[in-house]
C-alpha cells in the first residue's frame, strides 16, 4: 500500500495536520507509468478536496504532479524495504554514533551559507570481485558513491554492513594514504 501524505504550504492548510491515507495498492499495476499516474490524480483529489472550486486543477497532470507523484511512490517502496533498517535506526537498543555524512561526502561539516555550487549526491556502484562494502567520496564533485550488490556478490549481513559504514563515516579526513 501507498501512504500518501500531502504537505502543503498555502494558508488554508498551515494549520492543519498531516494526513496520510493508505489507498493505493502499487502491486496491481504492471507499470510505474501507470502507479505514477494514478498516485498523481490521488493526490490531485486529496488536493481539490482541501482547495476551493476556483483553485481546484483539472485536466492532464502536470510534469510537477508527475515528479511528487513519483517521489511519494519511491518514498512508500523505501520505507517498505528497508522496514528493518529504519526501526533498527529508530530504536533505543542501537547505539547511537554520531555520524557525519556531509563531512564524508563534502569534505564541509555544515552546509555553505548560499548552498553547495555542486549539490551534494549519491552514486550506487556496483561492487566488483575482490572488491569491499566499503563506501567512498569524492569531495570535489560533493559525490559519496555506495556500493550494491551484483549479480555474483551478495550483499553483506546488516551488522557487518553498518561497521562498515560507522568506520567510513567514523574516519573522515584528508590527505593521501
């Protein structure tokens, strides 16, 4: 199931509380063309709904509906994934290390004061024979490129991909090796 959750910014809605609705069942379509369509008009009536008749949208959905429409999907496939990884992260019994990943990927502690020039990202790469879970950075181009699993190499345990990770993050400095 789909939680949609609409978040809006105009003045009748700042009040009100998020509200979440299971309604879509992303599994019944054969297409994410078609689960992004129909996310998108779900939102749309969410929308119309909470709008007056002169502000309500009709007619075709927009490249913007299609984009949070997306989004929303990709959100919902995430948090359905990594169910485990999320209440292991949220919960107490874990501990808590303070990991800086903006360090590791941008080499800066704190967000510039006019933004990043290059916006900080992610790269998946595919992990090569004799090659290791071990993330890396590219701090000139803002760039943290995460290992996946191929084909022929599984991925690890979760505990031994976390220690992995805690020592990526843990270990953030410069200089040649």
């Amino acid at each position: 199931m789909v939680t949609v959750s609409d978040d809006n910014t105009d003045d009748e809605s700042k009040n009100a509380s998020t509200q979440t609705i299971s309604c879509i069942d992303i599994q019944r379509y054969r297409s994410l063309e078609k689960a992004i369509r129909v996310t998108a008009y779900v939102l749309r009536f969410i929308q119309n709904l909470r709008n007056s008749k002169d502000k309500r949208s009709i007619g075709f959905i927009s490249v913007e509906e299609r984009c949070k429409a997306l989004k929303v999907l990709i959100m919902t496939v995430q948090q359905e994934t990594f169910k485990d990884e999320i209440e292991s992260l949220n919960s107490s019994s874990q501990k808590k290390v303070p990991l800086n990943v903006l360090q590791f990927a941008t080499g800066s502690t704190e967000e510039p004061v006019l933004g990043f020039t290059l916006h900080p990202s992610i790269d998946f790469v595919e992990v090569k024979q004799g090659s290791s879970f071990l993330p890396t950075a590219n701090t000139c181009i803002n760039t943290m490129q995460l290992p996946r699993p191929s084909l022929l190499i599984d991925l690890p345990p979760t505990e031994e991909l976390f220690k992995l990770y805690d020592y990526a993050f843990l270990n953030t400095y410069f200089g040649l090796y």
